[in-house]
C-alpha cells in the first residue's frame, strides 16, 4: 500500500468529513484524519491505513507538527480535505465579535493554516489536490447567515485563487460548495447561536425557526458527497468551484440570474465612473 495516495482530512469526528474518511479508504487511500477523539475514530472504523490525530486548527505550530507526522507516517500527501467548520447563525447585531473571530478561527484560518502546510510537500512533488468544504452559503446568503456565510466566501475566493497560483506547478484546488447535508451540521453540538436576540429582526426568526425544521431532513447524502469528493480528487482537469446538490445547483443559478440581471439594470451607473 506505499504507493497508495494519501488523504489528509481535517474535522473527521462525524457528518461528511467521517464519510470522507470512510470513502477514501474504500478507494484504497491511506488516510490521515484530524478529530477530537482520535483513540475513537480509530476504534469505530479499525482500519490499518488509518492514521487518527488530535491537532488544533488554531495554532500553527501543532498543525505544522499534525503534518510532518502524517509525512512521516505515509511519505507524502496528495489529497487535502479542509472540512472543519462550523457555522455560526443569528443577526449582524446580535452576535458578538468573539463569537466572529472564533468562526473565523475555525472555518478560515484553520483552512489557511493547514493548506499553507501542506503545499511545500505538494509543490516538491508536483503534484497535489486541495479540496476545501465552502458552501452554497458562500455565494447565496440571506438573514442569520451573514457571519457564516462571510467565513465561506473567504474559503471560496481563497481557493479560487490559490488554484490559479498552484495550477501550473501542476497542483490544483477546488471549493466544494454543498447544499443542505443530512448531518447534525444545524445542531447544538454543531452551530452556535448568539446569547442575546434583539427585538424586530424577524426575518432572522423565520429563517432560524426554518432551519430547525429543515434539521436533518436535507436533500444532500454526506455518503454520495464523499463519493464526489473521491470523484473530484481525481479529475485531470478538476474545477476551482463546484456546486454539489440540487438546492445549491438551483440556488446558484437563480443567484447567477439576480446577478446578471442588476448588473443590466444599473449598468449605466456602472460606466459612469469609467473616464
């Protein structure tokens, strides 16, 4: 198994970054899986080509660590998964700056601090894939998204970016951009809320009481996005974004429209600043 790719997966506790796990595996992959529960993991799928670690996503030095242990263990790596995140839903006003920047910790920098990682191993081989879990919230928000969906529009322009500075060293990196997930990604132990509502945001109401209903009734299968994952990873010529559901298909393209469409409506005022 030595000339088996090697995936790195970050947030593999549970929900899609454990079928990631699972999937990579069945594909014959080694996998190093970053989780909480490390001596868990490694009990629940007992797996010799699994590698399970506890590293903190916030501090540089035990990320950098995480990954000279994964090269130790297996050599190299050739698949990255940035998918740990969570999300973080209520008004503008509401929530606080600690809660936001803690977000952002995670969902952000944590994305950051481990691509930058990995990718000397990646650029000395020529070779590599960076597959980064943003969402359809990155490109299509509304009420008690607007903190969540920032952190997601940050992994996404990241990405896209990253990807046409890597691309002609002949690595590549796609924003994965799912819909609604059937995992506890809108529970408790999952998404934070503010401690202190204010009065008259009922737009923000709706949407959260919408949430909850919406809870693990989502159209999207954590296991078929694994297997996309896997799909994607090996794509000759793989995409700096892609869009994975019906809802977020749907939602990207009625957003695509709206877009275009004010684009026209105000392109007057657009020229006017063009001397």
């Amino acid at each position: 198994m030595t000339d088996s790719p090697v995936w790195l997966v970050t947030g593999a506790s549970k929900g899609i970054g454990l079928e990631v796990v699972k999937a990579a595996l069945a594909s014959g992959a080694r996998v190093a899986a970053t989780t909480r529960s490390p001596e868990k993991l490694s009990a629940e799928l007992r797996d010799p080509n699994l590698l399970a670690l506890a590293v903190d996503l916030t501090d540089e030095h035990d990320v950098r660590r995480a990954v000279a242990q994964v090269q130790t263990e297996f050599g190299h790596i050739d698949v990255l998964v940035n998918n740990a995140g969570y999300s973080l839903l209520g008004a503008v006003e509401e929530v606080s700056l600690a809660d936001v920047r803690a977000n952002f910790d995670i969902n952000v920098f944590g994305v950051l601090t481990m691509t930058r990682a990995v990718l000397p191993g990646m650029r000395d081989r020529g070779s590599g894939r960076i597959l980064n879990l943003a969402s359809i919230s990155a490109s299509v928000t509304g009420p008690a998204q607007g903190i969540y969906s920032a952190t997601k529009a940050a992994v996404l322009m990241l990405t896209e970016a990253l990807d046409a500075e890597i691309a002609p060293l002949g690595l590549h990196a796609t924003a994965i951009c799912p819909g609604g997930v059937r995992t506890d990604f809108l529970d408790a132990s999952s998404m934070r809320r503010p401690e202190v509502t204010i009065p008259g945001y009922d737009g923000v109401a709706r949407t959260l009481a919408a949430l909850d209903r919406l809870n693990h009734s989502q159209g999207g299968d954590p296991a078929r996005l694994a297997g996309a994952l896997v799909q994607i990873s090996a794509l000759p010529d793989p995409p700096s974004r892609i869009y994975l559901g019906t809802d977020a298909l749907h939602a990207i393209l009625h957003k695509s429209d709206e877009v275009r469409a004010d684009a026209e409506r105000y392109a007057d005022v657009s020229r006017s600043i063009t001397s």
